[in-house]
C-alpha cells in the first residue's frame, strides 16, 4: 500500500466516523495533527497506522547497480 493509499484509507475512516474530529477524539488524536496527516502536511504517524489497522514497513530499492572496481 503506499502512502497516498493509507490517506485515503485514513479519509474514509473519518468519513465514517462523522468526520476529523469524531475520528481524532476516538483514537485520542488531535484534530489538527489529523488535518494534517489527511492533506499531507505530516507523515502518517504509527498511532495513525494502528488505529487504521496498518504497519509501517519501510523498504529500499536500487536504482541502479553499481559497477565493481576493476
């Protein structure tokens, strides 16, 4: 999933919530962190992540492979 999937997961689950506020208040969260976490404004935080029943798992990927040393 990427990020700007977890937002739009995040989205909906405010939107059955009743909204920012609602939500927040349930996973004592502040609106305004919320706010900011849904418009990209601030990382996905791991309370965020677990109230949406997600794990933050970072991966890395090479763009290209260096060559060896001749």
């Amino acid at each position: 999933m990427t990020e700007d999937q977890a937002r739009k997961r995040l989205k909906s689950a405010i939107d059955a919530a009743g909204g920012q506020r609602a939500w927040a208040r349930a996973h004592n969260l502040s609106a305004p962190f919320v706010n900011d976490v849904l418009h990209g404004n601030r990382q996905i935080s791991d309370r965020i992540c677990e109230a949406l029943g997600l794990v933050r798992v970072v991966t890395y990927h090479v763009n290209f492979i260096p060559r060896a040393a001749e």
